[in-house]
C-alpha cells in the first residue's frame, strides 16, 4: 500500500521539482540579462565575455574554441543522452505495438482516427494563426523598420513533399544512424512490428530481443529524467536567457506577441476542448497532468527529447494503453506539428507584411496549407522550425533583400517561440493519444481520474 501511494505522489514530486527549477531558472537567466546589459553599457564588455566563455558560450561555434561553457557543456549532455534513445525507442516501440495488435481491423482505425485527430487539430491550429496574423497585419503591428541586422543565409529550400518521397527508405542503415529520420523509422518498426504479428510463434528471438532493449531503454530514461530533469531545466532555461541580446527583441516584438498569444491560446484551450469534444472526459484533469510535459517541451525545445516523458505520464498518468501510445506519440512526434505549423504561418504572414509583399486572405490559406506540409517534415530538434520556414518563404516567393533580413531576424529572436512551439507540439500528441485511446475503449478512466 505504501509502495502505491509512493508512486502516486511521484509524478506530482517530479512536476513541483520542475516548476522550482523553470522559476529559478527563469531569475537567473534575467539577472544575468541585466548583468551582461551593466557591464556592456559601463565599458566592462571584457568581463562579461569572460562570465560567457565561462558559462554559456557554445563551445563548438568557432568563438568558442577556448571557452569552457559549463551550462552548454551541461545542458547537452542531458539532451544527448535524452537523443541517443530516440531511435531504439521508437522502433521498438512502434515495432512491439504493431506485434501486440492481433486485430489487424484495429490497426488500421488506430491509425485512421490518429492522422484524423492530427488533421483536426492542425486545421484550427492554422486557422487560429491566420486569423491572428492577418488581424495584426491589418492593425499595422507588422509594420515595422527591420534596420541594423546582420543578412544571414537562410537554409537551402526544398520542395515539402520530399518529406513523402524519404518516408520509404533506400538504405536501411543510414536510416538508423540519425535523428532526422524518424518517419522512415517508423514504416520500418511498423512494417517489421506487422510481419512478426502475422508470422506469430515462427518469430520469437527478434521479438523477446525488442522487448529487453524496450526495458533497457525505459529503465534508462527514467533514470535519467527523474534524476537529471529539474535541473537540467534549470541549466537549459539560464543559458537561454542569458545569452539574449535584448536588442534583438525591440523590432519584432509584435511578431513574438502575436505568435505567443497564438500558442498559449491553442495550448491552454485548444487541446483541453479537444479532448473534452472528442473523448468526452473531464479535461482539467489532462491540462493538470500534461502541464509537466509541456514544461520539459518548453525547456529542452526538442519534442524528440520530451518523447520519453511524454509517453511515460500518458500511459502511467493519463491511463493510455501503452500500445496505442507508443504508436501515437513516435508518429505524432514526426507530424504532427500544430505548434510549427502556427509560428510559421505567423511568421511568413510578418515577413510579408514587413517586406513590402501583399497580405491577403488567398495568400494566407496558401501560406497556411505550405506550412502544413512543411512542419510535417519538421525534424524534431530545437531551433528546427524557424529553419524549414524558409521552405514556406521560397514557396510564397518571399525572397527579396527586405524579406532575408526579417528571416534573419525571425533566426535570431525566435528561441522563445520554438520553445512554446514545441510545448504545443507534444500536448497535442498525447491529446490526441487520449481521443485515440477513449474511442478504442484502451482508457482507463479510473488512472485519468485520479
């Protein structure tokens, strides 16, 4: 009895650790803001650059080279470990879902009503930005002078529907060897998860050894997140902030508040209506128990490195069948991309308005369906999103001198945003995870009550 109650409180001890460390981390990162801003206006830059080597200076960048970065050293040996995973995770995962499902009918509307629940949710996702980016172009707010910033090479553009075309792999062990390529990763654990399913008792080795590297893997993630995790958030969100130019801010404040508004209205109602309309479940309940993942999300900006808690509080908190989940989650971590999605349409619909380009309801939807596809083929990594803009930006034709500096500018200040980006991101793959899961019958109600 004691040993239930013990693992009760531990998901509410490991969220109220969170919030602590984002709070603190939050203080420190603004202080060292005020203070880099002092020793900058009083001729003390020295010194600051000094604190920056010291603590937050990204040691690979080639400034970087005689600096010691603890925070950065820090904050990605965590997410490191957090990405070694991704790959054996998902596949075993899917792979092991797909071997579980003996009804094959199931499969299929398993993953009808998923891409359906991802396609619901997108639709008024960028119909909400469309709405609030055209309203803030109309009100003038994207009317801004972008001076004094830095040109920067905007990533190479490349036709969205490739994302399609690289799904299906041509090399098995290229596939294997990055993170980039979890769509192709997931055809392979479902059709390797599928095949063992109908040959059944001839396959047994593969099957028992999928299984042990699952327990390997969930025993390792929880370690590590439970242990690591409140303060790997501290140190994430201090160097964050700390290493802002405030003055990167100032011309495109309209854009960041327009896009966060956007985000935190879906994020706070969006999903809660959702799963209240669709699964008809109280949906506090769901706000409560998800508001750590958002959190680890907004943290580490890497929905890959927030798939192992995610799965872990829906199954665990949520009352997911793990089966439904581990085929939910990896997938939705791959496509569905609401929160990219939102910050892209915004971003573009800024873009234009700022570069001299027309703004209109035509160009929004078309702007709208691009960012659909784009943010499908989104890799699930910090800062990625802002990236795959660019494709969105050479599809509309947005490609004069004005438009590249507002997508520098967008490059430069856009950290905030793909933080909450990514918080919306996975909140909506375990929403969707829920409905799934409720209409299947594999909820248990009685574990998402409590």
């Amino acid at each position: 009895m004691m040993k239930k109650n013990n693992l009760k409180k531990n998901p509410n001890e490991l969220a109220i650790k969170m919030v602590v460390a984002l709070i603190l981390g939050l203080i420190a990162g603004t202080s060292f803001i005020f203070l880099r801003e002092y020793l900058n206006g009083n001729g003390k830059g020295d010194l600051w650059l000094t604190i920056n080597n010291l603590l937050f200076q990204d040691i690979t960048a080639e400034q970087g080279r005689n600096a010691i970065g603890i925070f950065y050293i820090l904050g990605q040996l965590f997410i490191n470990s957090l990405q070694l995973v991704i790959i054996p995770m998902v596949f075993t995962s899917i792979a092991l879902a797909m071997c579980h499902i003996s009804d094959t009918k199931k499969l299929g509307r398993i993953s009808y009503k998923t891409i359906l629940g991802f396609a619901a949710t997108s639709i008024f996702a960028l119909l909400l930005a469309g709405i609030l980016g055209f309203s803030a172009h109309k009100m003038g707010l994207f009317n801004v002078t972008i001076d004094n910033i830095a040109a920067k090479q905007g990533g190479a553009g490349s036709n969205p529907l490739l994302v399609l075309v690289q799904a299906i792999p041509n090399n098995i062990t290229s596939v294997f060897s990055e993170n980039g390529r979890i769509l192709s990763i997931v055809f392979l654990a479902v059709v390797t998860g599928f095949s063992i399913n109908k040959l059944n008792d001839q396959i047994t080795v593969l099957k028992k050894l999928l299984e042990d590297v699952n327990k390997i893997i969930t025993l390792f993630l929880s370690f590590i997140i439970t242990k690591f995790g409140p303060f790997a958030i501290f140190i994430l969100i201090t160097r964050t902030f700390a290493i802002y130019g405030v003055e990167h801010l100032k011309p495109a404040f309209a854009y960041v508040m327009t896009t966060v508004i956007g985000l935190l209205t879906f994020l706070i109602f969006g999903y809660a209506i959702f799963v209240f309309i669709a699964a008809r479940i109280n949906p506090i309940n769901f706000v409560k128990k998800i508001s750590k993942v958002a959190l680890f999300g907004f943290s580490t900006s890497s929905s890959a490195a927030t798939l192992p808690l995610n799965t872990k509080t829906t199954v665990e908190e949520m009352g997911v069948n793990e089966e439904i989940a581990s085929f939910v989650l990896p997938l939705g971590m791959t496509i569905n991309m609401n929160g990219t999605a939102i910050m892209q349409v915004i971003a573009a619909i800024f873009i234009a308005s700022s570069a001299g380009y027309e703004v209109t309801v035509g160009s929004i939807v078309i702007i709208a369906l691009l960012a659909l596809i784009a943010s499908v083929g989104t890799p699930a990594a910090p800062g990625a999103g802002a990236i795959i803009l660019f494709t969105v930006l050479t599809g509309m034709g947005y490609q004069n001198d004005a438009a590249v500096l507002a997508y520098s500018l967008i490059l430069a200040i856009n950290r905030p945003v793909e933080m909450l980006v990514t918080s919306l991101n996975v909140v909506g793959d375990s929403a969707t995870a829920v409905v799934v899961a409720k209409s299947e019958g594999s909820l248990n109600e009685e574990i998402y009550n409590s």
